[in-house]
C-alpha cells in the first residue's frame, strides 16, 4: 500500500511540476508579448497587437534573473524593413544603437580613468 502511496504522491508532483512550467512560459509570453507592444507603441506601429503576433520572436530574449526582455526593439525594427506598412511612417527608421554590455562600460570607465 506505501508503494501506492509513494507512485501516486510522485505523479501528483510531477503534475504540479508541469503545471507551474506551464505557468511560467504563459507568463514569459506575456512579458515578451507586452514589451514588443510597447516598443510598437514607441515606434509609430499603427496596431501594436499586430505587431506582436508578427515580430520574429527568434530573436527575442528573456533574461530570468532580471526579468527584462532583450531584443524586443531590434525586432521591431526589423518588421518595419519587411512590412513598412504596419507603421504611421513608412520611410526609413534609424537602426537601433549597437547594445552596451557591462564588460563594454567597465572598459569605458577604465579608459576614461587611465586604469589598465
């Protein structure tokens, strides 16, 4: 009887388990979902739902131990070179700036410093 105890509590777990993985990719979804609307929203996208669904998500990251999520304006941008019409001006839009990383700013500051 243990032994039934045991198997039923494990796949009561393992449910559980794969319920809060469930959880935690719709709410990464939405995180992602929701910056790439607001980035829309920024940058003149005349429906930022639409934009959404149409971004290359390929690109888009979501750095767990921040919450933050990186890419987000780069695909934006690159949806308006493949369907300029989705946004208010349909000329050209300035590339994003090249993303700093901290090692990037730590050099600047030794430079700026004079530390080697």
């Amino acid at each position: 009887m243990n032994d039934q105890k045991e198997i039923d509590w494990k796949l009561e777990a393992e449910r559980e388990l794969a319920r809060a993985q469930e959880i935690k990719e719709n709410a990464r979804g939405s995180m992602i979902r929701e910056a790439v609307k607001a980035e829309a929203r920024a940058l003149g996208v005349i429906d930022p739902d639409i934009a959404a669904l149409a971004v290359d998500r390929s690109k888009i990251l979501f750095d767990e131990t921040t919450g933050e999520v990186l890419g987000a304006r780069e695909a934006i941008f690159d949806l308006h070179a493949r369907k300029p019409l989705l946004f208010r001006e349909h000329g050209n839009m300035n590339p994003p700036p090249p993303r700093r990383t901290t090692q990037d700013l730590l050099d600047q500051i030794h430079k700026e410093l004079g530390i080697k």
